[in-house]
C-alpha cells in the first residue's frame, strides 16, 4: 500500500486523545443523606478520579475510527503491476492507404493479426482499424502532426516493449527536427516507392534559388546572385562608448555569410534600419532617416539593475552583468533568466522598434563575443517570411528519405517497463466504508453504556 500524501500521518499523533479521555476517567460522587449536618465541616468534592481504562473495546473502536480518518487523508493506494509480455503488439498504417498497403503486405499483416496484434490508424487518436476498413475508400484529411509527434505520442496508448509495426515511408518532410524516443519496438516497414526527382523556385533573404531533390539530398542554385539591393543601415552611438564596432563587425559578417551588400551610415538613401546605440531619446531627425515599415533598435533608458543572470536566447544562456529596467508591455523577445525582458519588439510610428534593455557591451554582458550574436541579429537585418529560423523551407517536393541505417528502437529497461503498465488503484473507498460501520458500532455500545 501507498500514499499519494504521506505527510498526512502525521495526524496519527492524535491518537493520544481518546487515551487521555479513558485515562482520565471521573466519576460523580455518592450522595448520603443524613439527619443533622450540625457536625459536619466543609463539604468535600462530590467527584473522585480513576486514572484506569475501563472500556477497552470502546477505547480501540474509537482509535480506529481516528486512524481511518487519517488514511483517508494520506490518500492511500495499490499499485497493480500490468506485465507487458501478456500484451499484444500494434500494427500502424494510415487509413486513406490501408487498402493499398494492405494488398501489397497481406501476408505480413495476416500473420501478424493471427499473433494478436491490432490494427491502428496512424494519425491522432490511433483509432483502432479492422479489416472491413479496407473497404472505404472515402479520403481523410493530411496527418497535420509530423511522424515525430505521433511516434512519441503512442508512448502514451502503446504498452512498454510490446512490439508496433509501422507501414509509412520514410521521407524526411515527414520528421521533426529530432526523432523520438520510443518506449515500443518499432519495426518499420517502408512503402515501395520508386525514386523520383523534383525541383522547385523558392525564396530567401531577398534571393531566388533553384532546389533539385532526390532521394539521397536536395540541393540549392543561386539564381540571381548579385543583383540584390544593397541594406541601408544607420548607427549611432553615444560619444566615449564602443558598442558600435561590436555591431559593425556583426553586421559586416552577415553581409559576407549572405552575400549581401550592406550600406552603413550612407547619406545616399533612407536606411532600412536603425540602430540607436544610445541611452539619450532618439531623435526626430534619426527617425525620420528610417524608410517607412523599417526597423528601429534603440536602447532604452532608467534603473540600471545589476545582478547576475544570463540572456535566454536560442536555447543557450548568454551571461549577463546589467540591465535595464522594464516596464514596457510589449511583445517580449529576448528574456533574461528570471523572465525579465532584454529585448522587445512593438510597430509605433511607421516602424518595427525594438527596445533593448541592455548594452552591446562586455561589461554589461557577453553576447557581443558569443557567436550567436549574428545569428541573433540576423532577424532584423536580413528579413524572410520563409522561416524564423533562416534555412531553406520544409518544401512539399523534397524527396530525401530516412536513411535505412537510421534505426529508432528504443529498447525500455525492465524499470521501465513496470513502471509504464503499473496502475494505481485507489482504497479511499474502502477506508469509507470500515469508517462508517465502526463509526455506527462505537456509538451502539456508548449508548447502550450510558443507558446501563
């Protein structure tokens, strides 16, 4: 037996109660009466005191009843272990292709349901299929979730080691970005499927490329290399300080990673963006330099506040001295280690400003040395609506395929493996039960004491 609140025997120490009530038993005293009270002296106490149990079965039904109570509390239950090995195995196969896959593995699936296995639909739900499904041609909609998120999500409705076939090709468009971790034997089956090739236009960064795909990888064609605009971008910066060579440098390698032109402090055209490297407000006249729909980074201004925390950016904590004070509400983008904002962004006046809490400088943090300090800004300087992370589309047409090396079974430990098929069965409903029939016997007998 266990307890989902074990500090709740603690209330056992109350047990000590109905002892003293026993213990410290008083009885009524006698009267006599008599014919002069002439003689008598002060009248004595007309009750004695017996420290003696006298009633021991009343004494123990009613620290049961307590002590019932207090499990009742502590929430007690029993944890039934479901062995896994009596269990059967699935087989997974989307239901739009059942008839196709089934006609083209119907010995292997015939064996396998004559060994117990069940047939599931490989979408949300694993709704569980039959035979006479093969029937339906009706269409469904596309699987929205990758295979990624329904392998792992089976973890929940498959039982731990139990084996799962899988009919599924193994396309890449398919997957996330990691593959899950199993608590099933997967066996994966792949759909025949005849290798093919495409290609597709797509954009990035202000650029056009041609993608080639096969099976083995895709590959990109720069279509009209050089013939870009060139970004405009303006800063400035507070006399006496060298954050603005920290930005240049970071601006300088992006041009050179993208291969595109950038314009610093160029009085030619307006800039695309601007970046305010000073706690004074910005000025009219630098907001005005900024096109229409451009970009303004500022500094913001007010309580510094010095403590150590770092800047949560892209999944790696970027050490961080200093900060500023906020109290924006706006859309928060960087954040530092205690939720605090470091970065965020709000459309005002024609402009994406984002407002920095910090300084591009080593003793207000670390970012300006840390390699994600360009990608970090890449957002701003270079804007693509193809992707956040700024790599080349998850495209329809791509063919490249799981390699047939790459396994994913996941073999649970024997822990594991209990841990999964245990179910906890509750025993408050029991404990209600013997509380109530002791409940109704003890106050049968203290009736029954008091009327004797």
């Amino acid at each position: 037996m266990h307890f989902l609140y074990p500090i709740g025997l603690l209330a056992l120490a109350g047990l000590i109660v109905p002892f003293m009530i026993h213990l410290w038993n008083v009885k009524q005293g006698k009267t006599v009466k008599i014919g002069s009270i002439a003689l008598l002296g002060e009248s004595s106490r007309a009750s004695a005191k017996s420290v003696k149990i006298n009633d021991w079965l009343l004494l123990l039904l009613r620290c049961l009843l307590l002590a019932l109570l207090v499990l009742f509390i502590a929430k007690p239950y029993f944890k039934k272990i479901a062995m896994a090995e009596n269990r059967t195995g699935w087989v997974l196969l989307d239901r739009a292709t059942f008839k196709q896959v089934f006609d083209s593995n119907k010995k292997t699936i015939d064996s396998l349901l004559r060994k117990g296995y069940e047939i599931h639909d490989f979408n949300v739900g694993f709704k569980t299929l039959t035979l006479k499904d093969t029937a339906d041609d009706q269409t469904k909609p596309a699987i929205n979730l990758s295979y990624t998120a329904l392998l792992h999500s089976a973890n929940q409705f498959i039982p731990a080691s139990a084996g799962v076939y899988l009919f599924a090709n193994r396309r890449l468009t398919h997957f996330g970005d990691e593959l899950p971790m199993l608590n099933y034997k997967l066996n994966w089956i792949p759909l025949n499927q005849t290798d093919t090739l495409s290609s597709w236009i797509t954009g990035y960064a202000g650029k056009k490329y041609e993608a080639k795909s096969n099976p083995s990888n895709t590959t990109y064609q720069d279509l009209n290399s050089g013939d870009e605009a060139p970004i405009n971008i303006a800063v400035h910066q507070a006399p006496g300080t060298a954050d603005g060579k920290y930005l240049i440098a970071a601006l300088k390698a992006i041009g050179s990673f993208t291969n595109r032109k950038i314009m610093i402090n160029s009085r030619d055209s307006k800039a695309d963006i601007g970046f305010w490297l000073s706690g004074d407000a910005v000025t009219a006249n630098f907001k005005s330099s900024i096109t229409t729909n451009g970009i303004l980074f500022q500094y913001e201004s007010g309580k510094v506040v010095a403590e150590p925390s770092f800047i949560n950016l892209d999944g790696r904590h970027i050490k961080l001295s200093k900060r500023i004070a906020s109290t924006n509400n706006t859309k928060k983008i960087w954040t530092d280690g205690f939720g605090n904002a470091i970065l965020t962004k709000e459309k005002a006046d024609a402009l994406h400003i984002f407002h920095f809490y910090s300084r591009f400088n080593p003793a207000w943090n670390e970012l300006v040395w840390d390699g994600l300090f360009v990608k970090a800004l890449m957002p701003m300087v270079i804007s693509t609506e193809n992707t956040a992370a700024f790599g080349f589309e998850n495209n329809p047409a791509d063919q490249r395929r799981l390699s047939a090396r790459q396994n994913m079974v996941f073999h649970p430990s024997e822990t594991e493996s209990t841990m999964k098929n245990a179910r906890n069965v509750p025993l408050q409903p029991l404990f209600w039960a013997a509380a109530i029939l002791i409940f109704v016997t003890e106050r049968i007998l203290s009736f029954r004491k008091k009327t004797r």
